[in-house]
C-alpha cells in the first residue's frame, strides 16, 4: 500500500482481495499496523455488502478497527 503512495491519514476504511495468502502476508507485513486479514465471517459482520454466495478473493485485508469510547 505505502509503495502505491497510499497512507492511512484520512482513510476511512481499507479493504483489500488478494489472490494467495502470500500476496496478504507480504501487504500486512509493510502495513500490519493499520490492516489485519480476516476471514469471511468476520467479512460478513463488519461489511454489509459482503454475501459469501458471490465470486470473491480468498483472503482479505481490512483497517484494524478503531476502539469505540463511550
């Protein structure tokens, strides 16, 4: 992400496909601080848009999400 000149001030949210498990580990490893990978089910929780029905990448990438103070 950073080699594409992508930097997480003012992002909202991040959702990256990739293709292997490779391609994720090697993004979250120079990202890991602001991205994490998940799996479907948490796919699904956090994104309304997201149906498993559908032809997808296997694994993702996503922003950490942000702790909610009350």
């Amino acid at each position: 992400m950073k080699r594409l000149g992508w930097e997480k001030e003012g992002l909202r949210e991040v959702v990256v496909g990739c293709l292997t498990e490779e391609m994720c580990d090697e993004i979250e490893e120079k990202n890991g601080e602001w991205l994490e990978e998940v799996d479907e089910e948490e796919m699904e929780r956090r994104f309304w848009w997201y149906r498993e029905e559908e032809v997808k990448p296997a694994y993702w990438l996503v922003s950490k999400e942000r702790e909610v103070v009350s």
